[in-house]
C-alpha cells in the first residue's frame, strides 16, 4: 500500500460492517486492487453470528457452529484485527485497541465506522447474577444449557418437584420475546417425550409483557399477526401476563411491577439493550436510550469521517422521523449506505441520503407458525414460516456456512429429529 492510501476502519463484525465491506468492495474495487484504499476490520470476536437462527440454535434444530461465519473469509481482503477497541481520538483520527494478546496497538484511519451494536440490558436488579439472556455468545450457551439441565432434573425427581423445576418465564414482548416463548414451549414439550415419567407433567411458561398486548412495534394496522401471535402462545399453554414488568430478579422467581412475585426456575429477559460508550466518544450526541446520533448520510453529528448505524446508532427513518428498529435489517440497509457513502467521500463525490423504507420483519413461532409483514403486507403461518427461511438464508454472509444450516434442516425434515440434540444425547 502506498502512504497516500486513504484508510478506512470498521469497528465490529456484525451486519453494519459486513454490508459496509461489502459495498466498499463494490464501489471502490479499482482503488483496493491498486493499493489506494486500505480496509481494517477490527473486532475481538474471530466469527459473525447470525442471530436471525437464535431460536432455532437454542432448541437444538441448528447446531451452534452452523450460525458462526468466519471473519477471515467474510472479510478476505481487508486486515482483520483480533482486539477491543478502548478510545477514540476524533482529533487526531486514531483509535486505540487492546489485542487478544494483551497488547496494545494505534490505528490511524480517514474513514472510520462504528458497527459495535449492542448488548442486553442489565438495568433490571438481579438480572446479572439470576437471570438469563441470548445477544451474546456466552450468555446464550447458559441459557441452552439451562434449559436441558431442567428438563432433565425435572426428570430425576418425583412429579411435585419436576412440576416446580419446570416453570420458565419469559421477559419481553417483542420480536425476541414471543419468538423464544414460542419455541422454548415447543422445545421442553420435545424434551418431555424423552423421559416417560415427565409425560403427565405440564411445564409453566410465562411471558411477562409491559402493555396490554404482544408486539406492540407492530402498527396497529398489523392487528391480525398479534391475534396469530397470542393465539399461538395460547395453543402452547404460554401465560401471557400484560401491563407488568420485572423490576427484580431472585434466585426463584421475580417480582413485578405491580408487586406480585412469581415462581420460576428461570428467567429469560428480552427487555432492552445496552449500549457500548467507548471513551472518546462522551462528547457525541446520544437519544435517551444513549444511540449515538447520525445525520442523513450515517455520520455521525458534527464528524464527517466517522460513520454508524445498527444498535449503536439512532439513524431517522425518512419518513417517520422516528429512529429505525434495532433489527438485522436495519443494520444490514445502514451497512449498505454508509460504506456507499464512504465511497462516495473518497471519490469527492455527493452523498446519498438514506431513504430506505425498510423490508419488514418477522419471527417464527415453532415449526410451521409463522409472522412477518413484508412492505406493509402481513403473513402468518407456514407462509410467514417459509418467507422467513429463505430471506435468512439470503442474508447470512457465508455460504458455506448457510449450506451447512440447510443440511440441519434437512436432517429434522427426513429423521425428524434435531440435530443439535441428536449430538448431546450421543
């Protein structure tokens, strides 16, 4: 690479960067292959995870690795750095990583973006220590292990103790909630069938949501996907307990907002995330859930070179002017505009507005049952189930790795068995 290079630096190696590298690679192929631009990814993770399969992998359909993309190959012609980033110097555009190793490095950049999402909320008393989550890694293998240790404690013991080890509750009532509700509901009554003396056991699972009823992202126009949602959990024998929160989290149970306490052997928490405040940053103008502002072309308020979107960032829809979701989607749309607009900086050239008006979104609520709403159309059902497989398999960035997938979902259509739980119980 020559001095005179121009140096752009992804932080992250979730969906903002991916679609970021992506488009840069596609508008500025002629600049990278001459050695005139320079990319550095850098992220203290080694893979991608592809959340869209969570539920999926947590109840054993989809094993673990089979979500997991490489950076290396995501990112093939970029430098990738193993490390965390610990300070932003906007002044003198460099950051400041601690490696994997121990060590510490400097990097200059002309162009920086931040794809450092988010992570689940802590806010809620005891959660850390008693409760249960899935945005990341290590969290969501505590939560699967969970789940089958019950289950099979629940199978050890006589009925009056496997009916109390067998409550689970789940906190949330969005997207992330109704999904795992429905399919932790699906997953304990495939585990029960495993062990005879829990068949006339029926397991407790509760969703505790804030307002009167589930899915309340959804428009009101969307009525028939959150009467399809609710009459699903139903069927599963879900409790659905509205107007509530968790304000507290115990080693049995949790109490609620209005004052009640609830027994349960676990609790599952969706309700918010977190955001990363790397030092450099403070100064940065934040929305009051602390997402760092970014102006019409995703830079960041009052910092031409430094660019975001995803969780991190409140980005306005340009229609609503209310900030877009925090979904993969989103994320994957900001990627795209942001690393066009990164290109189009480099060539001196105008920037693009970010207009997107967005796919939709969806969930799944067990094999078969389905929602989603696409440009406005809504679909449940084996419909929704099946759009939603396919428009997850599009966006997963290794190929390799989504073939991989599919052969997981192969093997439950032709042994109707899960693939994951095939392995455990090996």
């Amino acid at each position: 690479m020559n001095n005179s290079a121009k140096h752009i630096v992804l932080l992250g190696g979730g969906y903002v960067s991916v679609w970021a590298y992506r488009s840069l690679l596609k508008n500025l192929r002629n600049e990278i292959a001459g050695g005139h631009v320079k990319i550095t990814v850098v992220c203290p993770e080694e893979y991608h995870c592809f959340h869209g399969w969570t539920a999926e992998s947590l109840t054993c359909i989809i094993q673990d690795e089979n979500r997991l993309s490489p950076l290396s190959k995501i990112f093939s012609k970029a430098e990738l750095v193993q490390g965390k980033v610990e300070e932003i110097n906007s002044g003198n555009n460099t950051i400041y990583i601690k490696l994997s190793d121990g060590s510490r490095r400097a990097i200059c950049y002309d162009n920086l973006l931040l794809g450092i999402g988010s992570f689940d909320s802590e806010d809620v008393e005891g959660i850390k220590e008693y409760g249960y989550q899935v945005k990341c890694k290590d969290a969501f293998d505590r939560t699967k292990q969970k789940i089958q240790s019950l289950v099979k404690q629940a199978a050890q013991t006589d009925s009056l103790n496997a009916r109390r080890l067998l409550t689970f509750t789940i906190a949330g009532g969005g997207f992330t909630g109704v999904e795992l509700a429905a399919n932790i509901a699906e997953f304990v009554n495939i585990l029960k069938k495993e062990y005879p003396s829990l068949q006339n056991i029926k397991p407790v699972i509760r969703l505790i949501i804030s307002g009167e009823k589930v899915l309340e992202v959804l428009q009101a126009h969307f009525n028939r996907l959150i009467n399809y949602t609710e009459k699903t959990l139903q069927q599963y024998g879900v409790q659905i307990i509205n107007n509530n929160k968790i304000v507290k989290v115990t080693q049995h149970g949790a109490f609620l907002s209005d004052g009640t306490f609830i027994q349960s052997s676990m609790i599952v928490s969706t309700i918010g995330q977190s955001r990363i405040i790397l030092k450099g940053t403070e100064a940065m103008p934040r929305d009051g859930v602390k997402r760092l502002f970014t102006n019409e072309y995703l830079q960041i308020k009052n910092h031409s070179n430094i660019w975001g979107g995803g969780d991190a960032c409140h980005v306005t829809h340009f229609k609503t002017m209310e900030p877009c979701p925090a979904n993969a989607l989103w994320a994957i749309k900001h990627g795209q505009y942001a690393g066009r607009n990164i290109a189009l900086s480099i060539k001196k050239q105008p920037l693009n507005s970010f207009n997107d008006k967005g796919l939709g979104q969806c969930a799944s609520l067990g094999i078969g049952k389905g929602i989603g709403e696409l440009h406005g159309m809504q679909f449940s059902g084996w419909t929704a189930w099946i759009l939603r497989f396919f428009f997850f398999n599009y966006f997963m960035p290794s190929n390799r790795v989504m073939l991989n997938e599919i052969k997981d979902w192969m093997y439950l259509l032709v042994w109707r068995k899960r693939k994951g739980l095939s392995i455990i119980d090996a």
